[in-house]
C-alpha cells in the first residue's frame, strides 16, 4: 500500500512552478509541506526483513557493538529472486524494532530529542511520562497525541516489539540512556 501513496518528504523545497515541472519531466509526486514550499515524496512502506539479520546476531552473540539500521536502511525488494533498490525511506524505528525482534533482543531502546514522551506535546498542560502500558500507547497515539511526523513512529514500533516479544522498549534522550538504563529517567513502554 505505501508504494501506492507515497508520503515522506524527501530533499530541497521547490516553488509550486519548480514542483509540477519536476512532476512531469521527472514523474515525481510533489506535495506541499506545511507552507514551506513543496517537496518531493516517497514510499515509506513498514520493513518486512533484515538482510543482514543472521550476521547481526552473530556479532552482538560475540559482544560486538552493531550499528545497524541507520536511517531505515536500504530499501529493496525481492523481484524474480532478484533483490533491487527501490526509492523510498524504510521508518528507522519500524526497522530497529523489526531488527530487534529477528535477534532476539533483550530489550528495545529507541533515541530521540527528548528524555521522556510527552503528553500534550510543546502545550502549557504536557506532561512527562514514565511508563506507558501497550495499551495506554494505543489509545495515546488514535488519540493523536504522537504525530506521525516526530512520535508516532516511535511508539508504533515500541508497540510492536513489547507486544511480540512481551520485553520491554524504552525511549529517551542519548545524553541519559546511562540513567533511563537504570529506570531513573526516560520512558518505559511495557505489555
């Protein structure tokens, strides 16, 4: 389905005249980015497999630390037994939890701008949360509290993982995972 409706803004802003030109020369679908000017999208379809998931778990088994992931990752498809580049942007939160389950991971921590999730984002009422059960997340996020844009893939993907694996996720800020890895700070999301 993602193939069919692109959605992820990718590269420079153009003028509406540059977008439809690039349009029709190039076929790109162009939408209008939140009246910053327009901006060529793509297929951000939900990663299905990790490649490279047996040489992964191999390296974290021999206590190697992988960096895997990155940015989604590189999007392919199989065709004819054939794997071939596709253009789009895999979720790199989707694809972590998807990694993280296909290793067996003991535990899920997702990185972000902030030390907690929030509810009531950037509002004079938001508040810091601790611990989300899987099902306070769900109806957080169709309540619309975790944009797709920032949060919301987040949390999709910590539901993901804690549901399939019953283990824990937690997200939280780079500069305080020593203290969230102690349940000092960040946010847990458990079953």
């Amino acid at each position: 389905p993602a193939f069919q409706k692109p959605s992820k803004p990718v590269g420079p802003f153009y003028s509406k005249e540059e977008a439809e030109k690039l349009a029709e020369e190039k076929g790109w679908v162009m939408k209008e980015d939140a009246g910053r000017g327009w901006r060529r999208v793509v297929p951000s379809p939900i990663p299905l497999d990790i490649i490279e998931k047996e040489v992964v778990k191999m390296l974290v088994e021999k206590d190697v630390i992988v960096i895997a992931a990155g940015g989604g990752g590189i999007p392919v498809i199989e065709e004819n037994g054939q794997i071939k580049g596709v253009e789009a942007v895999i979720d790199k939160d989707r694809a972590s939890a998807l990694l993280a389950k296909e290793i067996d991971a003991d535990l899920l921590i997702i990185l972000t701008g902030v030390e907690k999730v929030c509810l009531n984002y950037k509002k004079p009422n938001q508040v810091e949360v601790d611990k989300l059960t899987v099902e306070e997340a769900r109806k957080y996020l169709d309540e619309g509290q975790f944009p797709s844009g920032s949060m919301g893939p987040k949390i999709e993907a910590a539901i993901d993982f804690v549901t399939s694996t019953g283990r824990e996720c937690i997200i939280t800020d780079m500069s305080v995972l020593d203290k969230a890895l102690k349940g000092q700070t960040g946010t847990k999301i458990v079953k």
